[in-house]
C-alpha cells in the first residue's frame, strides 16, 4: 500500500458558477453594477447548481463571490449544502460596468443604437459603452451597500478592463488549485467570461463568441496541459446558453 508521501498529488478543480437569473436578466435589462435580486427562477437555478455539485462528488474547500446580491446568495446556497465558511466576497469578481447603458432595455438599444453598436458594446473585447452622466447614476438608486473597491458605477468598462481586474485574482486561485483544492467561484457574466479567457487564453474572437449559462457548474480541471472544461449539465446548460446568445450574448 502506497505510503502518503507516494501517492499522487491531489488535483484541484476550478468550478465556476454564473449566478441564477435576476430580475434584470428577466427583463432583459443591461444590469452591470446595479445590485438588483435574483428572480424566482433564478431562485430555483441557485439550488440546481447546488445538488449538481453534491450529486458530482466535488467537495470544495472554498467559495469566492462578488459583493452583489445576485452572486452571494447563489454563493450562500452552494455553501450552506456543503457546510463551509461563507463565501469570500472579492469586488474583482464584480460585473462589468456599463456605463450609460445600465439599466435599460437591451432591446432598445439596439433599436436606437443598430446591430453594429450593440454587438460591439456587448460581445466585443474592447468595445466601451459611454459614460453615465452623474444625474443618470443618481437615478440608480442607493449603489453604496456593495462594496465595490474602486469601481465607481457609471464609469464604463470594456472586456479587456475586466479581464485587467480579474487578473491578479486568476493568479491567486491558480496557486490554490495548484495545491490541490476545488474552488468554487460564483461571479457574473463577464467577470466569468473574463476568467475564462485567462484559463484557457482565448482568442479575442472566442470570448466574443462564449455565452456563460445561469446557474450552472462549469468545472475546469488541470490534469492536462490546457486545461479542460466540462459542464456537469451539458444539455441544460447549452441550451441556456443559446437563450443568453439570443439576447445578443452574456
């Protein structure tokens, strides 16, 4: 029988998980940084990524989230069937910002804006929505009770900013799953994609092209050089995903 020392090292998985539909994913509302709550379905979505996870064997040692509403309580679900410490909540992992178009219809800009606009702004790498003027933001609402670091709502982002932001996490959940543990990550659309772009280093074009489902598992293991992907749901999950790549993308 193989002593401790001889046995393989454990490999450690990354898991991450789109939160569950909210309301503004319902309405289909451009939602960047507003902290808006999970819908009913999306409700339900959290505890399906929850029993997914029991019912693969993954057992996680942590759970990292964003200081938005719709990500830790998705967190918290997956966390309270594991019986593990909250979830950190990182403001990297935080949605993109969308500047002037936060909080409206995305059918509506792409009726006053085009085709062109709208697929640049949204799917794009370094396509950047305008700033929002200061009355704009104030209509937003109270936007103080996430904390957000140094992100100021309204300002914009682009993917690639996202990505810049999500960087230095990447490094640190590398050296984690490099030591063997099973991270879970419940983030946003494109902080996600954003992840996703630095685990697999896409292509501009491929990240253009990938749609993250809501509330499913995507487990990226490291046995291999690149990494795999692997949905625990694939038919679900796919099929989610083409209802995201008909609102014009994640």
């Amino acid at each position: 029988m193989p002593t401790p020392e001889h046995l393989p090292p454990r490999q450690g998985e990354l898991v991450l998980v789109r939160h569950g539909e909210s309301t503004f994913n319902a309405e289909q509302r451009f939602t960047g940084l507003l902290d808006v709550p999970l819908s009913e379905r999306g409700i339900e979505q959290c505890q399906e990524a929850a029993k997914l996870l029991v019912g693969s064997g993954i057992r996680p040692d942590s759970v990292v989230t964003t200081p938005l509403q719709r990500a830790w309580r998705t967190a918290d679900v997956i966390v309270e069937c594991f019986g593990l410490p909250p979830a950190t909540r990182d403001w990297r992992l935080a949605e993109r910002d969308y500047g002037w178009l936060t909080n409206l219809p995305k059918a509506l800009v792409k009726q006053i804006f085009g085709d062109e606009a709208f697929f640049e702004w949204r799917r794009t790498m370094d396509g950047k929505p305008p700033m929002a003027p200061a009355p704009l933001v104030s209509s937003w609402g109270d936007l103080a009770r996430a904390d957000l670091g140094p992100l100021r709502p309204g300002m914009s982002e682009s993917l690639r900013e996202v990505i810049h932001r999500v960087r230095p996490l990447w490094c640190e959940l590398q050296r984690q799953v490099g030591a063997g543990q099973h991270v879970v990550v419940v983030g946003h659309g494109n902080s996600l994609r954003a992840l996703c772009a630095l685990v697999e280093d896409l292509t501009d074009e491929h990240v253009e092209k990938l749609n993250l489902p809501t509330g499913q598992p995507l487990v990226y293991s490291f046995a291999s050089d690149p990494p795999t992907r692997r949905y625990l749901d694939p038919l679900t999950a796919h099929a989610r995903a083409a209802e995201v790549a008909a609102e014009g993308g994640t």
